[in-house]
C-alpha cells in the first residue's frame, strides 16, 4: 500500500472551511486478502470507520475511477483514490496552557485522565480551550488524525471524565485506530444507573442521529452497529454502579444504551428522561438526594488497557471515581464513609 508525497502542512493545524483546492490522495492495494473498503480507508488514514463511510457516501472516494459503496471488498491491483477539498492555509491551534493529569508518555503516546468539562478536540463553539490545545501548550507534536482531531484516537464525551489515549505519530496512530477496531482496546466505564441491572447483560442496539434533535443520538434501526456489555458491581438503593465494557464507540454509547434499557445515567442532562422522578413512593427522598449530589452524568472511563503498538507491551491504567462525584456516590450508597476512601471503585469491586 503506497501513497505519494503530501502537500506539507503545519504542524499542529487545523484546516479552515473547505476551500478550492483539491487535495487527492491514492493508494494500491497489495495485499492478496480482501478487505472492505471502509476499514481499508480508515485504516490508511487512522479515521474512525464511521468517517471513513461518509467520505465514501459523499462521493470523495473512487476505486478504480469508480463510485462505489462502503461495502466493497478490495482485491490486490485496486487503486483507491481519496479527493478532499483542502483551506488554502490552516487554522493554527491556539496553546492553552492548563494542568493535565498525564498517567503515561513515552515516545509514541500519551495516556491522560481528562477532567469533566473538558472537550477533547477543537470544534466550533470550542477552537481554544480543549484537550488538544492543552496538549499543544505542552509542546507536544501530534498524529495527524482525522480533520481537525490531531493526535486523538478516541473520545470521551465533554462531561465525561477519565482515561484516553493520545498519538503521538500517524504510525502509532493508524495502529491504535486499529486496535480499536478489532476490539483490541480494552475499556471499561464506570456508571451509576437508575434502578437496578439484576445480571450482567449485552446491549446490542444500532445507534444513530436522532431524527428530529440532531445533537442527540437514538437507539435506530437504521443506525450503526454499537455493542456494550454491562456488569452490575454494587447495588444501591435507587441505583446501581456499573462496569460498562464497550465494543464499539458510536457517540454517546453508553448513555443512550442504559437510556434504552430503562437504566438512565444519574445525572445525564439530555438522556435521564425524569431522572429522581422516575422513583416513587419511599424511593424519593433518596433519589432525589443522589439527583442533587451530581453535578453532572455519572460517567467515568475507569480503565483503559492494550498493547503498545510499537512494542506489543500490555499496558493496563487504572482511574479512580472523580471528586467530584463523590458525593453522588456516598448518597447513592448512603454512606458518607466513602468520602473519606481514596479508592472508592477499588473497593467496591469495579477492578476485580
């Protein structure tokens, strides 16, 4: 698989409203298995598969000259061309210089746990103060990514805390991308849920953009494939902690999948559907209790773990329930002793 020399881009850039020039990038296949064309696409430019199948539904991808669907399967000899309308200069990204909590960096990567409130990558609304910024502050140079996601291999919502991982080189990066896809990155969430999960059990719901709220999502049959599978840790009064795993990654997974199941997050402004007024009877001055101590979803990535792409090491990193939550957990259990645990999820069982 070959790709010729690229126009040379700033380093660290974002590009600005498509512009006039074209920017066309081929590739030949020369492996002898076939592959479909989304995970090909995605895994030649560490996208996400779900990228890559706009690009090609939008008509920016040929095979041999030809339209064609996501589905195609590539043989040896095809040549795949990509045609992207390129700005004519980049939006460069402003350094914004505040702590980050980096648990592990080498030469290819950084692992960070991401406080609340954080977005991860520059977007409208959002160009100065998020993770990518801070991390451009720290003179970190990044994988090149997807447009305007530099180094960022995968995403944890705005108001959802805890572990990533971040690319240093499109190498690493193409590899962690797939990784990701073949399941080979192992990550666990942490979560309170209204009601109780009385088993463990998978969630298999397609997930799509809500048809009538274009910044919700939906469980759609028409929608992607999305996969999570749900461990019940500890249950509490009017609510369970949960250890989510996930198989796939579609946005908002997690919530709209304990949405649909009838185990809303505690404290999710778009998905709780009622939240504490869901319980009733004895139940409500507990629930509304917990529903006062969350500043905000309950959601925390508790465990991240996966092979160095470069090295093939097992590395396996660990995140403690936030402060910030603590006092939704200690309500949920009725137990203000678990304020004053440091590890409150270790103690629990989260990790076992």
């Amino acid at each position: 698989m070959s790709e010729p020399p690229r126009r040379p881009t700033p380093p660290n850039s974002l590009p600005e409203p498509p512009g006039s020039v074209a920017d066309v990038r081929t590739f030949s296949v020369l492996t002898a298995s076939t592959e479909r064309l989304d995970r090909f696409l995605a895994d030649q430019l560490a996208l996400s598969r779900t990228v890559a199948a706009r690009l090609i539904a939008a008509g920016a991808v040929t095979v041999n000259a030809e339209s064609t669907r996501a589905s195609r399967l590539l043989e040896r000899g095809d040549v795949v061309t990509l045609t992207l309308p390129t700005a004519a200069a980049p939006r460069e990204i402003t350094p914004w210089a505040v702590p980050l909590v980096v648990v592990h960096e080498d030469d290819d990567l950084l692992v960070l746990d991401k406080p609340a409130g954080m977005v991860v990558h520059p977007a409208p609304g959002h160009w100065d103060t998020t993770l990518v910024n801070a991390l451009v502050a720290r003179g970190i140079r990044l994988s090149s990514g997807e447009r305007g996601r530099p180094g960022i291999v995968h995403r944890l919502d705005r108001d959802t805390s805890g572990l990533l991982v971040v690319a240093k080189h499109d190498e690493v990066h193409r590899r962690l991308a797939r990784a990701l896809g073949l399941r080979r990155i192992e990550r666990h969430y942490a979560a309170l849920a209204w009601g109780h999960v009385p088993e463990p059990r998978t969630i298999d719901a397609a997930i799509g953009r809500h048809p009538r709220d274009r910044k919700r999502m939906a469980v759609l049959a028409t929608g992607r494939a999305a996969r999570s599978h749900v461990d019940p840790i500890a249950r509490f009064g009017v609510c369970d902690l949960l250890r989510v795993r996930l198989a796939t990654g579609r946005t908002h997974q997690i919530r709209v999948h304990l949405a649909h199941v009838g185990h809303p997050v505690v404290g999710d402004p778009v998905y709780e559907a009622g939240g504490s007024r869901r319980m009733t009877g004895a139940d409500q001055p507990a629930a509304r209790a917990l529903a006062a101590a969350a500043p905000r979803q309950a959601l925390h990535a508790a465990r991240l773990a996966f092979a160095h792409p470069r090295t093939r090491e097992w590395l396996e990193f660990r995140s403690e329930w936030p402060a910030d939550l603590q006092p939704a957990l200690a309500a949920a259990a009725g137990d203000e002793a678990l304020l004053a645990r440091p590890s409150p999820l270790d103690y629990l069982g989260f990790f076992k």
